[in-house]
C-alpha cells in the first residue's frame, strides 16, 4: 500500500510539474552582427533657417539605437494614447516623432512627445506602440486598438512605404512577383501604389525605384542607380483621380557627378527635396536641400556644416517644413549606453534558449560555459560568459573559433586569409590557455601541413578527433585528424567531390556532422546544409537554397537535435543604402531540426547577422553587464559600392565623432 501511494504521489507531482510549473530556459544562442555594436545612431534635427541660434538639437535619448524618424502632421491627435496625467509635464506648444529603436532587444516603434519650447530630453513622455511584425511588408496599425492589418500581399515583399498627403494612397518600393534575387546592393524593385484603406488598386506605376515620397497625391520622388552608375533623385508625374493610378512622365533632379538618395518632401514646401549625398568633396554621407522651384535646382548645405565627419542618413521634414531630420552617430562626448561587448536580444523562445549579439565574430562557448572565444580585427579573444574580463589570446589572422570538449583550456581556430582560394596558406592551429595565469603567454601548436586552405575546425565530442575542410585536393573537402598531434599522427578524408564543403560541426553526442556546401550548384554561390556520420555514411540534407542562397555555419544545439544557422531564407529587409555597409545585409539567424523540419526565425533586421554558436549554459540578460571599454561609437563603413571615381575607390573608414 505504502509502494501504491508512493508511486501516485510520484505520478502527481511529475503531472504538477510538467503541466503547472513553467518550464525555465537552459541554454543560450550567441551570433555575430557586422558593426552593429558601434552604431549609437540617434535622431537630430536642424532648422532650415540659418537664422536659427541653436544648430543642430538631439532629439532621442541616446539608448540603444534610434533611427528611421519621421514627424508626425497632427501631434495632438496622438495625445489620446498617453496617459492623461503625463501631460503634466509637457507644456503646449507639443511636437512629437515616431521612430524606430532597438531598446528592449528587438526592433519597435516608439512615439516621444515633447515640448517645443525647451529640449525634448528636459520635458518628454514616451510610449511604445503596440506593433511585432517579422518580415519584409507594409502593414497599418489601429493605435487606440493596437489592431494590425498586413496590406502587401502574401509572397510579395515591400519596402519604404510612404502614404500620400492626402492619405488615399500608399507608395512602396517592391520586387513584385519577381521576388529577391539576392542583390545587396541596389535591389531590383519597381514603385506600386495602392489605397491605404484596404490596400486595392495595387498598380506598378514606375519600373525600377525605390524610396518613393509624395510632395502630392500627384508627384512622387524617387531614387533609382542610373545608367551613367550614379545614384540618383526623379520626379514621377501620375494620375491618382480615379481608381487606378497611372503613370504621366518621369524626370531626373539631380545630375551625374555626385551620388543623391532617399529623398524626402513636406506637402507645406513641395518645392524642397531633402536628399542624402556622397560628393568627392567629402567621404561623408550628408544632407542636402535641393530647391526645385523653376526648375533651377540649387543645392543648401544642411549637416557639413554641423558635423561634417559623420555619416547622416535617411533625411525627413517636420510638418510645417521649418525643420529637417536625420539619424546619425550620437559619437562619445554624448551621455547614454555604452557598446557592448555582450547585448541581449529578445528571444522569440525565452522558455527555451536566451539570444545575444556580441561585437565579434566565429563565438564558440567553454564546455562548462564560464568563457567565450571569439574573433575581433583578427585575432582571438577570450571573454568571460557574462561579458567581463575580455583579452587577446592570439594576435595571429585568425577565423573560426571551436573550444576541446576534454582537454580544459584548449581552442582550435584557422590561421590565414578568409575568403581564399582552394590553395591559400590557412592551416589549423590549437591554442592551450594557460589555466593558472591569465596573462601567460598560451601555447600554440600547427595541426595542419602545407596551407592549403585549412580551416573551421570542430572537435569531436570524445576529444580524439578535429573535423575541418581543407583544398588540398584541389577542391574544398571534409577531413578528420588526431586532435592532438594534427594530421602527422592520422587524418582521413570524409567528403569528396568537385564542390565546397565548408564550415562544419560535430555534434555533441558524437553522431553527426553538419556542414554548409554548394554540391547542388558547385560555384554559384549556392550553399546548403547537410548532415554525415562521421564515418561518412548517412549524408542527407536539412536546409535547402535556392539558387545563389546561402545557408551557412551550422551549430549544433545542446541536444544534438537541432541546429542554428545563418541564412539568407528570409530574403532582405529593407534598401541596403539607407544603412551603413554590410556585406550580406540579408543575413538572418534561424534554427531547424536536424531532420529539417520546424525552420524558425530568431532575428529580424536589416543587418548582417551570422556565425551563430549554441551552449547548454543558460545566460541571463542580467549576467552580462560588461560594455566594451574604450572602444568609440561610430566606426563603422559607409556602402562600400558608393565608391566616388578618382578618389574613395579604397574601403572607407566609419565616421569618428
């Protein structure tokens, strides 16, 4: 009897448990961004006049980053969603800007209001608009009800919408039907317009554009990249009397010799463009004003003669056009966060796994989870899990970092050229830490003979064995040696053909191998992921691309069931020139079952995100506190492809404020 009721009380409690009790994440997801963490974009503002005694004012509040401004006509009419007592503390005359921000871990829309009269950081009331949306489409928002409705069409993307002055229309750079053919510089979309009620009469009025903006319901500008290669600012002249909209003529503004885009107008001064240039007078993006009155298009300086070593981007006009918008970075003299090295990013799983973004690439975790490897300007560092105490480990040009399951201490990585032919000098190398002594010199040790091309080891779960890819026979293939003393004591192939497998990792429960390769398409750019035994029996795919998608660097989760990945599956999320560079603005992190089903998105940007890595440890946002010390906002690159002839053909460096 005793036993009976034992078991039922065992049986209870189990059902208590996994039915009551809610389940608590126990592992973490960490993945690279390229040069997000040094953005601090916030959103300024000038007055037209040059009358005006103060320049430039800050408008946000410098934490995280803020960007993607615009004023909107009404301010008042927004008052109704703040609570009434709030008002106490904004005096009339009230302005407002509705913004998009990254607080929180997660992109969002924001509305501040603020008092006209005095700085918006003294007197300022903040919410956060009820929106969660995942992919590349127009949607409109109920605000009182936070009620969303999608108004692009299923299987179509749409980018850069702008509603019409008298609000019947919406604009919309899109590539229709066509869809994203992975371009990542200027993208191949043509300009729709549809009724912003129900989103009907979707008509294509303007083949190849992008960033529409209406001075009326009658004139739309546009930027497209011309023929002569320079980007550049057009006038489409349409009909929208009836109930469908047509196109009348198009005319080009702004002439070859400097670069102009993402223009923006106020219905208060049609006659103003507001445009973002790149001149040979300066390797700065910055805003001007073109005057279209009478057809004699005069150019005005607006932020050269502010801050003229920073970037500027995505211009905007306040209502009664006497003031003009930007975002750009807030630089180190400002108050507000900090980078950093470790930034937590709200988890679209939080019962399962917790997500951060750290500032550096290839991140790899200590098989107990009290440290991280990673790879920064090259070389390899170790950090502490909650972000402290980083330091350089190897000063060599380093990619890839994978820890030893048994031996403590003990990180593989690739040393030589990324990005390199089948024949390049890159060889795999071990680098033990000394485990007394933080600032002892660690011990390296070459596992591979002769260069060509060895790289992205992964370490058996049993610590015998490394898997890595290697050229040697001329194309890049899969290989296993003694984790130890390198392929002179062992190594054997485990893939072959004429392709490229790449960017491998062991399980660990010891079963499987997953790779990212081009077998379907050698030599097209086009990679998926695959599984194989490590004695090279079972091959089978979980991922696929399409022709010219990458999906790269697989990990393996804790359970062995799983794995996360970077992938471009998602296609691209908004125009790559209102952006600083990335070189796969597509990116986007996602996990899979190995046996392919269950795909889900973690991320969701405009950023290049990738080299993602998967621990059992759980990291709690509050563990990491460490910011990166010493290192200065705003280094990062403008486009690379905005090359100026005779002058910026070299990578540009970031702005520094």
């Amino acid at each position: 009897m005793k036993t009976f009721l034992l078991l039922l009380y065992l049986g209870f409690f189990l059902f208590f448990f996994l039915f009551f009790v809610p389940t608590r994440a126990t592992s973490s997801i960490v993945f690279a961004t390229l040069g997000r963490s040094l953005y601090g974009f916030d959103i300024f503002a000038t007055y037209i006049s040059s009358s005006s005694s103060e320049p430039e004012l800050q408008l946000t509040d410098c934490v995280s980053i803020n960007y993607n401004g615009f004023f909107p006509s009404s301010p008042s009419t927004l008052l109704s969603l703040i609570d009434p007592s709030s008002y106490t503390v904004l005096t009339e005359p009230i302005d407002a800007l509705i913004y998009v921000t990254e607080r929180g871990g997660h992109s969002t829309i924001y509305v501040d209001f603020f008092s006209t009269s005095s700085s918006p950081s003294n007197r300022r009331e903040t919410i956060e608009l009820p929106i969660r949306l995942h992919w590349a489409a127009v949607y409109s928002t109920h605000l009182p009800t936070g009620v969303t409705t999608r108004l692009t069409p299923d299987g179509i993307a749409d980018f850069s919408p702008a509603v019409s002055t008298s609000g019947r229309w919406t604009a919309v750079a899109s590539s229709g039907e066509r869809g994203w053919t992975g371009e990542v510089q200027e993208l191949k979309t043509d300009i729709y317009i549809f009724k912003t009620s129900d989103a009907s009469a979707r008509t294509l009025v303007v083949r190849h554009g992008g960033w529409p903006c209406w001075a009326d319901d009658s004139t739309i500008y546009f930027h497209r990249q011309s023929s002569d290669g320079w980007w550049s600012v057009y006038r489409a002249a349409i009909t929208t009397q009836g109930d469908v909209p047509g196109l009348i003529s198009i005319d080009r503004i702004t002439p070859p010799g400097f670069h102009a885009f993402t223009p923006a107008v106020s219905a208060t001064a049609p006659e103003l463009i507001a445009v973002a240039t790149r001149r040979t007078s300066s390797q700065f993006r910055h805003i001007e004003l073109i005057d279209v009155r009478d057809g004699r298009n005069a150019y005005i300086e607006v932020t050269r003669v502010i801050s003229p070593n920073a970037h500027h981007f995505n211009p905007f006009f306040s209502p009664d056009a006497r003031r003009i918008g930007y975002h750009r970075c807030r630089g180190s003299q400002n108050n507000g966060n900090p980078p950093w090295l470790l930034e937590n990013i709200k988890s679209v799983s939080p019962d399962t796994f917790s997500l951060f973004r750290i500032d550096g690439t290839f991140p790899s975790f200590s098989p107990d989870g009290t440290r991280i490897a990673y790879v920064s300007s090259h070389s390899v560092y170790v950090v502490n899990s909650d972000g402290s105490n980083p330091r350089e480990v190897y000063s060599g040009n380093a990619f890839s970092t994978a820890w030893d399951w048994k031996r403590k201490g003990v990180i593989y990585t690739s040393h030589g050229p990324s990005f390199a032919e089948e024949s390049a000098g890159v060889d795999i190398i071990s680098i033990t830490l000394s485990e007394d002594d933080d600032k002892a010199e660690p011990f390296v040790k070459k596992l591979t003979l002769g260069g060509k091309n060895n790289a992205f080891p992964s370490p058996s779960p049993d610590g015998k064995w490394v898997v890595f890819r290697s050229g040697r026979s001329g194309f890049k293939n899969l290989y296993i040696m003694d984790s130890i003393e390198g392929e002179s004591a062992g190594i054997y192939q485990l893939t072959e053909g004429p392709w490229s497998d790449t960017m491998c990792n062991w399980s660990p429960d010891g079963e499987w191998i997953a790779f990212a390769s081009d077998r379907d398409n050698p030599e097209k750019g086009s990679f998926s992921i695959y599984l194989v035994h490590p004695n090279g029996t079972g091959l089978r795919k979980v991922v696929h691309s399409g022709d010219g998608g990458r999906t790269n660097h697989p990990w393996f989760g804790p359970d062995s069931n799983s794995l996360v990945f970077t992938s471009e599956y998602a296609g691209i999320s908004s125009e790559p020139i209102s952006n600083p560079h990335h070189y796969q603005p597509a990116g986007e992190i996602f996990t899979v079952n190995i046996d392919g089903t269950e795909i889900r998105r973690l991320t969701h940007d405009s950023y290049e995100d990738g080299t993602p890595t998967w621990t059992s440890f759980f990291l709690k946002p509050s563990d990491v506190v460490e910011s990166l010390q010493g290192v200065t906002f705003c280094n990062f690159d403008d486009c690379h492809w905005l090359s100026l002839p005779n002058q910026f053909n070299d990578v540009l460096n970031g702005t520094i404020c």
